[in-house]
C-alpha cells in the first residue's frame, strides 16, 4: 500500500521538544532516586566499617569494665557484661568440611561462586513481591522464597536488623545487598564463612556451631558426624519450628533434606548420605532450661553504668540504626564486645558492700523499727493464692528501714555506690542510691537544723514559734495555704524547744 500523507512539518518539530522534555523528567527522577538511595546507604552504613569488621568479631564475646588499680595506676578488669548469646569461637580450621558444607548446601550453595549476592535468587525474589503485590500470591507453590546468601544472613546476624515488612523491610534489604557486597570485596569467603558459623542462631541463647555441638551432642563442632553436623546446621532456619529436642520429627525431616543436598552437590557419597540418614537423634540430656537469661551477679556499680552507658547509646546511637532504642542498645552493649573504663574504686565498693551487706546491723538496728502492712500472697509459680472463696489471701508482713550510700571523688566521679541495705539478691533492680525521690524530712536536720546549729542562730534548748510563717497560693487550685505544713497538718501555736522538734520533725 501506498504511505500516508506525512504530517506537517511543523507538528514533526512540536513533538520533538515534548519527547525531550518527557525523557529528560524520565532522566531527572531517575538520578534523584539514585541520589536518594545513595544517600540513604551513606547515611546508615558509615560507621560499618567498625560493627562489620570481622576480625573483631571473636574478640566480642564480653564487654569488659575496666577499674584503675590505686597503686600501679594500672587499668585492671573489674566486671565483664556476659554476652546473651551463648558463643565459643573456633576458627575454621577446627570445623570440619561436613559441618561447612551442610550449611553451604541448605543456605547458599553458590556460595563459593558469587561476589556476596546471588543476582537471580535477587531477581527472582523482586519478581516474587510485585506477583504477590499485583494477585495476592506468590510463584510456584505460593510460599515466599528466600534471597539471602551467606554473606547477607551473617550481616544479619552480626546487626541484629530482621526488618521484613514494608518500607522498612524493603530498605533493609537494600541496605543489606549493599552491605554483602562491600564485606566480600574486603574478606576472604573462608573469613567469611567463619563468622557465620559462629554467630549463627540455634535454639534459646545458644549461638555458633561449637556451643551447639556441645548443646545438642555433648561433643565439640570438630568430633560430630556427618548426620550430627547437618542436624545443627536444620536448626537456624528456624529455632522453634526445628528445635531437637521439642519438634524431632519436624528436625529430622530437615535434617535429611539437608543430607541430600550434601549428596546431590557432590559433598558426600550416596554411601556417606544412606549411612547418615540411618543414624539416629543422639541428643545429650538438657542440663538447664535454653531460654534462660543469663544470670550475671553484678555489684551495685556496675547496675548503676549499664543504665547510664545504655542512655548515652540511645542518644549517640553508634551504628546509625532507624529502630535505634533501649533494647538495641542493651543488646550492643551487651554483645559488642565494648571496653569501658570507669571510675570505680573497686577497694572502697567492697567496703561499703560489706557494711550494708553484712554489717548494716550495727548500722541499722532494725530490731523494733519494722513497719507492720499486709501484702498480697503469691504462690510459687507467681500466681495469687486465694483461699476457697476465690479472694486473694492477704499475710502480714513487715517493712525494715533501708539505706543507700554513695562516695564521689574530689573531681567528682563516682567512686562506690550501694544501693540497699542486706544481700543484694537481683542484677539490675532497684538501686536507692540512683533511684530519683523525694529526700523528705531526712533533709531537715542537715539543711535547717545542723545549718542554724552552725551559725549560732540556735541550741538545743532555744524556743521556736510552731505556727505558720506565712501564706502561699496553691499553684493547683489558686487556694491560700499555710506554710511551712507539718505532716499533722496541725500547728501547736505555741512556743516548743529545739530538740523537741526535731524529735517530731516539726517544719
């Protein structure tokens, strides 16, 4: 057929600078998304250089408290923060290759081929989102299939990020690519490798193939068999669902999915799979309950800096994380292998530890000074113990007096700190000797009295006035009060000796 008539040369020419200004705006929103991105990746990853280095990583078992020793001048250990995660670091060369290939095959098998991201499991898990945005459903069997190579899953768990869910979770993964890139650019896989298996999540506080080995097995990481090594490596997927010891059936179907993978890429021989599937769950018997916390007995000092280094991260936050909080910190502090250096004088803790522990009676005389209330009874599982009418029981109890004592340095640190008076029985609980109230009529023989004393305005036996010294508005309701209040609320409108009213706490 013959062409067309040609347009215009005229509409030819207005079209052109359309397409232009179009291309152009295509071209702009393009580089200030990268500009963006770029700066997102800066902002949040510029101090990885300290959280992912890896060489460090074996040596943050503990964060370690520092004291100076009062005649050498020397920096001594005081108290280590145990770390939560239970972890014994081996080096490569002690685990064996069934152990580091059962891992490969079920977590990563390019692992050894790729440059810290798999682009088409990537590909494939972008492509799987937007199916799932745009139907509902996912690919295939309609279980959303996981992109995380080695490299990826030990940034995790060295940062503890696991955001999966909307735009924080896709800025995570964004974060985390960039990240895996840069840590096998800088570290051999071997270096690599190392770490993973030993920061990797097992079951409780549990953490590393070395704690697990002697958890599930009662052996180290470099004695266990094939069919042991792919047992531990079946449980980081996830701890509960595959957990030995409560879900065995569940364990050891993963378990010997894990052996053919080691089979089919060539890791052992169908001798080695059929003898290793053939093998038995040979856990040792649990000797304590995995999700325990960490018991720790901390001295009243080292309460007292964990607070304040734990407030100071929250404000500081180091390692520039959005869901930057308390627990974050707590979690650094505890497993960031810091070292602080205090001012503890660990000589004079000690004394006046054992003057409220153990000597407060000459202190503190409590014999007749209790104060009688009632209190709920609880039995010993915490719950309330009522009596056969379903009412809470109520049991008599008495209330001692307590103390707290603090000593601070000419220069102003803090020395020595004690925050109640008896054994001190709980890491991290109420500490009188920080704990903000209310000093109450406690001030008053050392502000007004010993002050007035001091001065020669008083003696014992002068006479004072107990009346009011004169009105003040109530801030609240606007009301005239008489000021000073005595607790009574009454006056004795009478003249009454010095000793007499420090007796009975006269205002």
């Amino acid at each position: 057929p013959r062409p067309g008539p040609e347009p215009p040369r005229g509409k030819r020419q207005r079209r052109r600078p359309v397409l232009r200004r179009v291309l152009l705006g295509v071209l702009c929103l393009f580089l200030a998304a990268c500009l963006s991105v770029g700066g997102y990746l800066y902002a949040s990853t510029r101090n990885d250089f300290l959280w992912l280095d890896l060489e460090q990583l074996p040596h943050r078992e503990a964060t370690i408290l520092y004291a100076q020793d009062r005649e050498t001048g020397e920096w001594v250990e005081y108290a280590r923060l145990e770390a939560t995660q239970q972890k014994i670091w081996v080096p490569l060369s002690e685990i064996p290759e069934d152990m580091q290939h059962a891992f490969v095959a079920i977590e990563d098998k390019h692992f050894y081929e790729h440059h810290g991201v798999s682009l088409t499991r990537t590909a494939y898990a972008v492509l799987n989102e937007m199916k799932k945005a745009l139907t509902g459903t996912y690919f295939g069997n309609g279980i959303k299939q996981g992109a995380s190579t080695i490299d990826q899953q030990l940034i995790k768990n060295i940062t503890g990020e696991d955001e999966s869910s909307g735009i924080e979770g896709y800025a995570r993964k964004v974060k985390e690519i960039f990240r895996a890139i840069a840590l096998d650019n800088r570290f051999s896989k071997e270096e690599i490798l190392e770490a993973y298996l030993n920061t990797i999540g097992l079951t409780g506080n549990t953490a590393g193939v070395e704690a697990g080995a002697n958890q599930y097995f009662g052996k180290s990481a470099a004695d266990v068999t094939i069919a042991e090594a792919a047992s531990i490596a079946a449980i980081t997927k996830n701890p509960s669902r595959f957990n030995p010891y409560t879900n065995p059936e569940e364990h050891l179907k993963r378990r010997d999915d894990i052996i053919l993978f080691m089979q089919q890429q060539g890791y052992i021989t169908q001798a080695e799979a059929e003898a290793a599937w053939a093998t038995p769950l040979n856990l040792v018997e649990k000797t304590t309950d995995e999700n325990a916390a960490v018991q720790t007995d901390y001295s009243w000092f080292t309460d007292y800096l964990i607070e304040e280094v734990i407030a100071d991260l929250v404000e500081a936050n180091p390692l520039n994380r959005d869901d930057w909080n308390r627990e974050a910190a707590n979690d650094y502090l505890h497993n960031g292998g810091l070292r602080i250096y205090t001012t503890v004088d660990p000589d004079l803790q000690a004394v006046m530890e054992n003057a409220l522990e153990r000597g407060y009676s000459s202190f503190f005389p409590t014999s007749g000074l209790g104060v009688a209330t009632q209190a709920t009874k609880y039995n010993e599982d915490g719950t309330i113990a009522r009596d056969e009418n379903g009412d809470p029981i109520r049991e008599d109890v008495v209330e001692t007096p307590q103390a707290a004592m603090v000593s601070v340095g000419y220069d102003g640190s803090l020395k020595a700190i004690v925050g109640g008076i008896g054994e001190k029985e709980v890491s991290r609980g109420l500490n009188r000797g920080t704990v903000p109230r209310q000093v109450g009529s406690t001030m008053k023989p050392i502000g007004a009295y010993a002050l007035a004393l001091e001065k020669n305005k008083i003696n014992w036996s002068t006479p004072l006035l107990d009346a009011p010294v004169r009105q003040l508005e109530d801030e609240k309701t606007g009301e005239l009060k008489d000021w000073p209040a005595n607790f009574s609320k009454t006056y004795a409108e009478d003249d009454i000796l010095v000793v007499d009213a420090l007796a009975q706490s006269i205002n």
